[in-house]
C-alpha cells in the first residue's frame, strides 16, 4: 500500500491519489498469523481513529505483530504486549482474536461490519475527513470536532445565520474562487478589492469593506482579536470559534453573514458600501434578538420567570430577590398562591398559604389538579383557591399575593378578556366578599 507519487500531477491523477489516500485510511489488517502486518507502520487495530498503535512505550525491536503471538497458545503473549504498548493499546490489542488454526492475515474494510468495502462508507468516510466532524486536528490547536460542531449550532443567532456559519466552516459559499472551481467563472479574483482569490476568509475577513465592517463593530460587540483572525487552513472558522465564548462566537457570525450579504448586495444590486448602515442594522438586529431570548424566559404573559440574560450570578440574584416574602401591614393577612404545571404529563398543583403580619401560617392547603391546560390556568386556578379560603375571614382585610403578572393585571384593571384562564378566575372574583387588596411577588 505504500505510493509515491509526483508534485505535478494531472488532475485525474490527483483524483485517483484522493481515492488511495482514502483507502488506506480504511483499510485494516486482519491478524491472521500476524507475519505480514508491520507492528509500527501498518493498520491493525480495529478502532474508529488511529489503527496504528500510538507508539511504543519503550524502546522495541520488534518489527512484525507475528512476535507478539504465542503460536503455542494460539494467543497474545501479553507480557510482551503490555511491556511494549501504551495501555490505550494495550486494551485494543488483547481484544482482538487469534484464528485458533494458524492462517494468513487478510486485508478488510474497517468501516463497515462486514469489513467488505463498501462505496457508501468511503463516501462517508471522505465526508468526514472533509468536514472535520468525528476527528478535527491540526498542528497548532486541537478540537473536539463533535462539540465544535455542536457549539456552532447552538450559537444564539437565528437559523440562517447557523446556516451560513456551517457552510463557510464547509468552505460552501458562492465565492469567486470556489465558483472558478466548478468552472463557473473564468477567474477568482475579488470583484470588490481586485484581491488575486476570493476565497471565504478573504470574502468574510480579509475583503477591505470586511475589515472596515469589524472596525466598526468593534465599538459595539466583542469580537476576536485581529491577531486571532488569521487563515489556520480550511477549519480556521471552527479554529476560532473554539478559542471564543458563545457570545463572541455570535457576534462574529452576524457579522461574517452581515459581510457577506453586503457583498452580494453590492455586486448584485449595484448598492453602494455603508459601514454606518451595517452598524445601524447589525446593532438593532442583535438587540432584538435579545430582547426575543429576554420574552421566551418569561413564558406567556405570567412573569413567571426572571427575565435575565447573562451570567448565573444575576439570574441567581434574581431568583433570590423573587423569594422574599415581605409580611402583610399589622392587622392584614397575606394570601400567596403559586401554581404548578408540567407540559409533559399535563400534572398541574396549586398552593396556598394564608399568613399574618408576624408570618404565622393561618391556613395553608394545596391540591392536584386534573386535566389542567397550561401554567396559567394552574394559577388562575390557585387565585382562585386562595379567595374562595380566604373567605372565612370576612372581616380580615387581606392581600393576595401571586407570581402571575397576568392575573393581578386582569384583576386590577378589571381587563375582562376572553381568554379561557379568565372564566377560571372569575370563579374566584366572584366569592371575593370583603377587603381584598392584589400583589405581584
Ligand atoms: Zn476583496
């Protein structure tokens, strides 16, 4: 299997290099009698990455696996195994089975069960290698690919931006060097600067309007450093995004999607370059979108949640600022009722509690709830709890209490709306015979 081949190759002659290079990727031996397999340079070891051992552990003569074998045995001599080999492959080599009758070693496919190639799997295989996922490395900075690919996707920008993110990552937008490529184009230099190949880094990055973009954006946003946006070779995108926050991270993709649509705009469109205007738009554009991610932590219209964006310390202070109960003035009692709601059983409970200005619990009580809709009939449900018990005090002027900012607003106002939660607690309203003053916790 070994090859060499000439620097000034045609082509077709690369194609077939590409297609060696690959099979010798998956190829593996079978460990027969082990007289043909090389123990340092050959594939041997059935693993997904890595069929050569790592290396030897310390200083070895041996040259084929047959040594390893103790022919008697028909097994592993694992003195000599575990003397020689690092334990990673020490493990992966006592797993694998001598023949029990002395037979040669055969040469299998090692990615697919069978061992039988497969073009499906080549395929695959080429695609993996191509796009990094499973196994990701360079020289300079090791990756996790599963978790770079993981991380890009869940970057807080909408999809299309993902979108464009995992197609630069994939060398896969129009550019001109890559349009040139498939013969679409008679050359690939940059239709903006006149730049010799416009390839994705130097359309997102390199391009003049591009860096004078990120200048700007740099007032605004976190972005990463000048020094860090460098061309590390075909990943240099997943590169960077390891070495960054989620956060940069975001903000480097809208920018790089912004970058690129303004080229195209340009070139399509004839528009002209306004750096002003893409600060305008990618400002406004980001702070929407947090304001979206602000509005989903607050689910409906409840304020059930804090709505904090942003480190766990300040979403934490906000919990705890949530949880102080603040007693009723002398003579008042205090009703606090909460709700509870499960979405994926559909399991709901409410609470309540009835205190005085000392906190002395004079009632409390719960129930389940069957059949409950959402959380915000679970409240409406424990409002209405609360008042039908609060009840028996008549006289006592009370607050109700509840987290439900849906509920105290519909209540105070009296904004009768035609929501099915409002007949729940109207139920309620209905039995509310003395004092009843409303709070929101
Ligand atoms: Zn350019």
């Amino acid at each position: 299997m070994d090859t060499v081949t000439a620097g000034d190759a045609s082509p077709s002659w690369r194609g077939i290099e590409h297609g060696l290079a690959l099979l010798k990727h998956g190829v593996l031996y079978r460990v027969g009698d082990g007289r043909s397999i090389r123990i340092w340079r050959d594939n041997w070891i059935p693993r997904a990455h890595g069929m050569k051992p790592i290396g030897s552990a310390r200083q070895c003569r041996l040259r084929w696996v047959t040594h390893l074998i103790d022919a008697q045995a028909r097994s592993w001599d694992e003195t000599l195994v575990r003397r020689y080999f690092y334990p990673c492959d020490v493990e992966e080599i006592l797993k694998i089975k001598i023949p029990p009758t002395e037979c040669p070693d055969y040469v299998a496919w090692n990615f697919e069960k069978s061992g039988l190639f497969s073009v499906k799997s080549a395929y695959r295989l080429a695609m993996r290698k191509e796009h990094g996922e499973g196994e990701i490395s360079t020289s300079s900075t090791p990756l996790d690919g599963r978790k770079v690919w993981k991380d890009l996707w869940s970057t807080h920008v909408p999809g299309k931006v993902k979108v464009f993110a995992w197609k630069i990552a994939n060398n896969g937008i129009p550019t001109q060097a890559n349009k040139c490529y498939r013969h679409l184009v008679q050359h690939e230099s940059c239709e903006m600067c006149g730049y010799h190949s416009e390839d994705c880094f130097h359309a997102c990055v390199q391009c003049p309007h591009a860096v004078a973009l990120r200048q700007a954006m740099r007032e605004h946003w976190s972005l990463p450093s000048e020094e860090d946006l460098l061309y590390t070779g075909p990943q240099w995108l997943l590169i960077l995004m390891n070495k960054y926050s989620k956060e940069v991270n975001a903000n480097l993709f809208m920018l790089l999607w912004r970058v690129w649509s303004v080229r195209n705009s340009v070139l399509r469109a004839g528009q002209t370059i306004s750096v002003n205007g893409s600060v305008v738009f990618l400002t406004r554009y980001m702070d929407s979108l947090v304001q979206c991610r602000h509005t989903s932590l607050q689910p409906d219209s409840k304020g059930k949640r804090c709505a904090v964006v942003g480190n766990a310390e300040a979403q934490g202070r906000g919990r705890q600022e949530q949880k102080q109960w603040i007693p009723p003035d002398p003579g008042w009692l205090k009703i606090n009722v909460d709700g509870a709601f499960l979405p994926a059983s559909g399991a709901a409970a409410v609470g309540i509690i009835i205190r005085d200005h000392d906190g002395h619990v004079k009632l409390a009580a719960w129930r389940v709830l069957r059949h409950c809709r959402d959380a915000e009939e679970a409240e409406a449900v424990a409002c209405c709890e609360g008042i039908t018990l609060a009840a028996r005090w008549p006289d006592i002027p009370m607050t109700l209490e509840t987290d439900c900012a849906w509920i105290v607003d519909s209540l105070k106002n009296q904004r009768h709306d035609l929501s099915i939660n409002w007949s729940t607690l109207l139920r309620g309203e209905d039995e509310d015979g003395g004092a009843l003053s409303l709070g929101y916790c």
